[in-house]
C-alpha cells in the first residue's frame, strides 16, 4: 500500500467514526442473540501465539461475564506499522470495532486520528482502577499517555536488553556482562566472540547482530543511550540527523566493519543463528524466550551498554477503546480485565511454558524469577523500568508505517555500504521531515 493510500484510509477511518451513535451501532451486533451484549476487538496477528493469547483472554472475558460475545477480528501486517495502516482500511470500509490491540507505537496513531476513546475518566472514578494503576510502573502509564490523554493501560510490555548465549561465553573465557558495561566493554566483548571457526577465513560465529526489520530492537537502543532520539520530544519534527544518532549508526556501522557483525537480519533468523551458536549476542524484549524454551536455555540477558547515558527502551501493548464502540463502558471493562491478575498470570508462564511479555503489573513481574522461568537474570526486565532511566517519547508518530519503513530502508543502504552515515542519514532527514508533522 502507498503512503498516498494510508492518507485515504485514515481519512476515510475518521469520517466513519464521525457519524452518529446510532449509525454506529448498525452492523456490529449481528452475531450476538437477543439480550446479549458483544465487543468486537481486532488485533494483529503476527502469528499462532498471537491467535492463542487474544483468545484465551476473550474466552475469560466471557467466562467471567456470560451474558457477553467477544468477536476476535484478526488483521495482518508484517510489522505494526502496516498493521495499523491495515486497520485504518478496515475501519473506512466499514467496521465498527470496540477495542483494538496496540503497541506504544500506535498511542500516538490512534490519537491523532481520532480513533480512540481515552480512559482518563475511568482512571478518575474507578476504584479498582486506582489500584491496578498503583502496580503498575508510572513508565508504562507515560508511554501510553499523548498530550494528557492516557490511551490505554498496558497489559504486556517489552523492553530492550541484551541477549547473550552463556555456553559460548563460557566457551570463550569470556566474563559475563555486568549492568555498568560501556560501548567500549561491548564491543572489545563482541570481538572476543567472534570467530572463524572452520578456517576458511571468514568469521562464522559472530560477537552481536540487530534486527532488520524493526527499529524497537535495531537501532533505537544504541540511539537512546547515545542520548538522542530519531524524533523531537513532542514527536512533531524528525531528528534523523544529528549528531547522537549519528554516533549510534556509526557505532553498528562499524562493528560490520570491523567483522564483529553481519548485515543486520530478520528477527526470526537472529532467533535461529544464536540458539544455533552462530552468533553470541542481540538485542530484543522478553518474547524469544517462548521460542527458546524449553529445549534452548544456554541464555541470559543484560542491560544494553552505557553510551553517554543509559535509558531503557521500552514498549507495551494494549487494547484502546475506540470512539466507534457502541457500548465504551462495557469496553473498559474488557481493558481492565486484561490486567487481571488471573490474566496477568498468563505473561509470567511455566519454565516449560514461559509468556512471551512482561506482566505490566509489578507484583505479578516479581514472581517470574520466584517460579524458576529462565533466564537467571528475569529480575532485570522490570528492574530496567522500576530503576532506571527510560526513553520517553518512544519515536512514534501518527504515520508510523511510512516512518519505520523509511527509516529501515535508509538503514538498509548504510549498512550495506552503499551510502556514508553522514549522506544516509542526510537522506533520511529529508524523507523524514514531512512524514514526522503534526
């Protein structure tokens, strides 16, 4: 889909939502019986875990309230910028859907389209609401909150550390990374690691890798503790370059370079080549280990290094009221449900059967590593937004599709070699400055 066509999605989405309630409620309740309540929920479906958990949650949604139908309408994407522009389409054609699942990066593309309802006056008048709220970092509150209006609140969330493969330190010699590492502690790591193992001249186990095809767990770590940020504060200006990013991408340049790291790859090939021994470091949130366990446990994870400051890089999902919803209480009901603590529960898992998130609220995160689910380290996940500094805003504008994947495909040509940083970043910028607005 071209950007030209996300604009008349979303502008086809907002007209729909503008009609009046009663029009709204037309063709949504369809498949609910007489006297039966319904919510309709798209999500994206990035895959079968995807499919499982937005039904488990549904189906103890209806359990605990058996006059309700919860309709699942999935959407496809190969990233959550294309989910949400997929979304958008589906609302101008027509549907109406009470809630929708969402990344931190959609806060800002919900809410500048006017698709969400916020949730402020539920904060205020809800007692439970107040008591969830009180466990639940104020981190994962900000990043769902655009201008004084909170989106939603966050069920699951992920932050970026730095995965390592414990047989091939060991192997190594190489000390474990501890919380104070540096750029420079990393990289003379990284090159410890590395190694051609079969002497034909090349290196075939590498020191680290990035992810390809998502900023969250590519770039944007390195950039944050660089101190900066590929968007102003107020998320209305691009910032691709200057000097903070600058430094970032030249750093991971450079490890390419230096044959430390390959060309940066899909996530899903990462998973494979470190369980696999071929590379002994990455970046990512808490979701590879449902793919490492339990056969894989040779893993554990540690704060990125510091730069010229450290900030945990975050993101969390949720399920924002939309503003078509026909019944917006019922709705809330539904988002508080989700941070249930029997639901809750769900993201702490089993050592055989790990969730693929960090419970949102801090009680329930505490007993990951009380229940022996890998790795050693599982404290830190909520430590990183308990204890230290985060990146707040998370780069995500209203056009977060167009934003991502220019910025990946700019990335693309820089580590390739096929452009300086300087001259590809120069670039960026330029595409950037007017899909970054408001």
């Amino acid at each position: 889909m071209t950007t030209p066509l996300r604009k008349l999605a979303l502008i086809c989405a907002s007209a729909v939502l503008a009609v009046s309630p009663l029009a709204g409620c037309s063709n949504d309740d369809s498949g609910a019986s007489a006297g039966e309540k319904s919510l309709d929920i798209v999500y994206w479906n990035y895959g079968p875990a995807a499919e499982s958990g937005n039904k488990a949650t549904a189906d103890a949604f209806m359990a605990a309230h058996t006059d309700t139908k919860v309709t699942l309408t999935p959407v496809t994407g190969e990233n959550w910028g294309t989910y949400y522009a997929n979304v958008a389409t589906l609302i101008a054609s027509g549907k109406r859907p009470d809630l929708m699942v969402i990344s931190g990066e959609g806060a800002q593309f919900v809410h500048a389209n006017n698709l969400v309802l916020p949730i402020n006056k539920y904060l205020d008048s809800d007692a439970d609401a107040k008591t969830l709220t009180g466990d639940i970092a104020k981190g994962l509150i900000d990043g769902f909150t655009v201008k004084g209006d909170v989106v939603t609140l966050t069920y699951g969330w992920n932050d970026m550390v730095v995965y390592y493969n414990t047989a091939l330190f060991k192997k190594a010699g190489v000390e474990p990374p501890k919380a104070d590492w540096t750029w420079a502690d990393f990289e003379a790591t990284a090159k410890k690691l590395t190694a051609d193992t079969n002497g034909d001249g090349k290196p075939d186990r590498y020191g680290f890798t990035w992810a390809s095809n998502e900023i969250f767990p590519g770039i944007m770590p390195w950039v944050a503790n660089a101190n900066g940020n590929l968007t102003s504060d107020d998320v209305c200006s691009a910032t691709a370059d200057t000097p903070p990013v600058n430094k970032a991408v030249s750093f991971l340049e450079n490890l390419i370079k230096e044959g430390v790291a390959p060309a940066p790859m899909p996530m899903s090939d990462v998973f494979t080549r470190f369980q696999n021994g071929q590379i002994a470091m990455f970046g990512a949130g808490r979701w590879p280990i449902a793919t490492f366990l339990p056969k894989f446990k040779d893993f554990d994870i540690q704060l990125y290094p510091k730069g010229d400051t450290y900030k945990t890089v975050f993101g969390g999902a949720g399920y924002p009221i939309l503003k078509s919803s026909k019944n917006p209480d019922l709705a809330w009901e539904y988002q508080k449900f989700t941070v249930s603590t029997d639901i809750e529960k769900q993201y702490v898992g089993t050592p055989d059967k790990p969730g693929d998130s960090i419970p949102s609220r801090r009680s329930l995160a505490q007993t990951i590593s009380k229940v022996g689910v890998p790795p050693a380290n599982s404290d830190l996940y909520y430590d990183s937004i308990d204890k230290y500094p985060t990146l707040v805003p998370y780069p995500a504008p209203a056009k977060y599709s167009a934003f991502e994947s220019t910025v990946l495909r700019h990335l693309q040509l820089i580590f390739a070699g096929e452009k300086t940083v300087d001259a590809g970043l120069k670039d960026m910028q330029g595409e950037l400055s007017s899909i970054v607005t408001c």
